[in-house]
C-alpha cells in the first residue's frame, strides 16, 4: 500500500496545469502516488496530461468521458487511490518541493483522523500565506469541540480540502469518505461538517506549502449560474445531520450563522448572476431559511449586524409576499 495519495481533479486548466505537475515531479516518492482526473477537458488540458503524467514517478491518469462535476471527479480519484492517507490538489495550484514529505510526516506523528494545514493565496505575482482558524496546533483534538464560537472565523468556515490530509480507514468507517455527487459547488462546506460531526480526532498545523491561485477565471466561484446555489441544498443536509446529533442544537448556530452569511453574500452580487438564477436565489434562499427550524433562525439572527439582518428578513417578507398573492 502506498503511504499517501493525491487526488488532483483537472478540468479546462491549460494555462496552468503544467506548474501544477511538475510541482507533483518535485514531491514524488516511491510510497506516493499522484491519482491525476481529467474531467473531460475540451481546451487543451488533455493534451497536456497525456504527454507529461508518464513522466511522473507514481503518476496515473484517469479520463471522465463526459463532464461529471468536482464531487465525482474527486470521488473517482478516491476509490481508485490505494494511499493510507490521501489529500486533494486542483488542477491549477501547486505544491512546493518537498511539501508532502513533511505533510505526512506530521501526519504519521499526530494520529489523527485528519490534519488541517495553512496555505498560500496566489493573486498574480502576489502571495499571502493564511494560517488555520483558531486552534491549538500539533496536538490531538476533538472535532466538535473547534466548530465555534459561532461568531467567529473556525476551522468549519475553512472548507477547503487541499488544506489537509485524510486517514482513508477511520474517514471510511465513519462514512464520511466521499462527497455528495449533486453537490456542483459547496461540497467541501458539507464534507467538513460530516468529517467534524463523525471523527473521533484532528490536528492542526502551520504548514503551508500549497500553492492556491484565487481568481482564476475558470474557478467555479467565477461562474454565475444556477450552480452557485448548491451551498442551499449543502446546507439543508448539513441541518439534517445536526437534528440526529447529541450536539447538534448547539452547533446548529454555526451552521446558520453561516448559511445566512452566505446568503448574504449571495444577495450581494445577485446582479452579476442571469435573471433565470437570480430569481433562483430569491425563492431558494428565502424558502431554505424558512424550512429551518425558527428558533435558531432567530437566535442567530440576533448576533448578527443590522445591515444583514435587514437584508435577510427583507428576502423572508417578499418571499411571504409573493406566495401569498
């Protein structure tokens, strides 16, 4: 068995595949293996693929046929990787030399189900290095015990997957393996809630050595249609899972400290989607948040600032408005 897996889904990144594998050439051992998916690129990508992953030591290539999202994209790279551990790299970040080396090593040390990292944000020629949320580092710790305050910035509103690494049997034995496959955009936010909710133990550490490019604009994030709004339906999932929870009244505040913050956010560049999908946002946001249980509706909203509290009982009032005519 290898000792570590990386999963890098690739989809329409010509531009920037090639930092992106010759940073896997560069951190390659006999016990690691690079499980590289082609999501059925059509710009070029493949092409790529095709003459420089042979050259990589532990490299395979995988191909979809046809078009199939992140979630199975990634999920395929999962069940055809055979690491104990196993992480995740977009096809148009990279890694700095000898990065995963030390990423297992911490790894192989804590014992934990899953280890959280930092990164480094990549604007241009600019680079930032961010740090974990709040949290002791390098030592064992318990994953609902690091879900709040719910006002402030925790490792659950710090979804991205390639900031970390995964134990494949504990991950599996909690069911929490995979991600939900109809989840277009914000399956990482319900993948860290599962990982949060189920496993018995994490770490944090302040390595950084993934390269993550912000403002692509073939990033998911930058594209404003229907799938935007998969981070409601993430949501509600997430809600089912806390009403089967011990803790799951309690955490439950996060949880819609955080939707409503996305909302918001959403609400806030409805301009720049297409009439169709922001029509969808109106309805879907304001009919999620009134399915939600109430109480918690209210409590959160009662922490919140004034301009998006406004905002948010102004979507619920139209929406009450509109059905009732």
């Amino acid at each position: 068995m290898a000792t570590l897996s990386v999963i890098v889904a690739m989809c329409n990144v010509r531009e920037y595949c090639r930092t992106t594998l010759k940073s896997l050439a560069l951190n390659a051992r006999e016990d690691f293996e690079f499980i590289i998916v082609d999501d059925a690129s059509v710009d070029g990508t493949s092409e790529i693929l095709r003459e420089m992953v042979p050259r990589i030591p532990g490299a395979v290539l995988i191909r979809n046929e046809r078009n199939m999202g992140i979630s199975a994209t990634r999920n395929i790279g999962v069940s055809a990787s055979r690491g104990r551990f196993f992480t995740f790299l977009d096809g148009d970040d990279w890694y700095a030399p000898g990065y995963l080396a030390q990423l297992v090593g911490w790894m192989s040390q804590s014992g934990v189900d899953f280890l959280r990292t930092g990164h480094v944000r990549v604007y241009g020629k600019k680079r930032k290095v961010v740090l974990p949320p709040l949290a002791p580092r390098a030592l064992p710790l318990n994953p609902l015990d690091y879900m709040g305050p719910v006002d402030a910035s925790t490792l659950i509103d710090y979804p991205l997957v390639w900031a970390g690494i995964y134990d494949r049997e504990r991950l599996r034995e909690v069911g929490a393996l995979f991600f939900d496959e109809d989840l277009r955009t914000a399956e990482d936010r319900r993948w860290f809630y599962q990982l949060h909710l189920r496993a018995r133990s994490f770490g944090v550490v302040d390595l950084h050595g993934v390269f993550y490019r912000r403002d692509v604009s073939t990033s998911l994030t930058k594209i404003p249609d229907e799938r935007q709004l998969d981070f409601l339906p993430a949501f509600q999932r997430v809600f089912e899972e806390l009403a089967a929870h011990p803790r799951g009244y309690e955490i439950s505040f996060k949880a819609m400290r955080s939707l409503c913050a996305l909302v918001v956010i959403h609400l806030d560049r409805a301009d720049t989607y297409d009439e169709h999908t922001r029509g969808l946002l109106l309805e879907r946001s304001a009919q999620t948040l009134m399915d939600l249980p109430p109480d918690i509706l209210e409590g959160t909203l009662a922490g919140m600032d004034s301009a998006r509290v406004n905002k948010i009982r102004g979507l619920m009032s139209r929406h009450e408005g509109a059905a009732a005519r």
